[in-house]
C-alpha cells in the first residue's frame, strides 16, 4: 500500500515542496518529508531511511546531482 512508502522532496523552494508534498499525500503517500537543501537532505538520509527522493537539480550548495550520489552511497536502495 502506497501509505507505507516514505518520500523525501528536496527542493531550495517552498511552494514547489510544498506543492509536492501536497500531491503526494492526496494521492495516498501519507509519510512525506521535505528538505530545503541538499545538506538538510542528506542529514535526515543519515537519520532513517526513505523509499524515494525527490530533487531540484539546481539549487545554491549542493546541487541535486551531487545529492543523489551522496544519498545512493548512504542508502544504495533509494
């Protein structure tokens, strides 16, 4: 059931999170979690573990490439 997956959305804007993370709860995804950096993302990475993630590609720091390959190292699974 799709209530289980856990997703996080990164992204450096708030109403494309937000926006995200709306269409996803109503289209039954109820245990999504947002992060407005690559840094912020990788530090909840760290804390538990996510079924799918959701990236900008452009953002100021770490951008969304650089933060998929941190995050497959982490949790290869994602």
């Amino acid at each position: 059931m799709s209530d289980k997956k856990r997703i996080l959305v990164v992204d450096d804007e708030w109403v494309m999170r937000d926006s995200l993370k709306e269409w996803l709860v109503a289209e039954g995804f109820a245990s999504v979690q947002m992060a407005e950096s690559g840094a912020q993302a990788l530090e909840m990475l760290s804390e538990s573990a996510f079924d799918l993630m959701l990236t900008d590609i452009k953002m100021p720091g770490m951008d969304g490439v650089e933060l998929l390959e941190k995050a497959k190292q982490m949790q290869p699974e994602l």
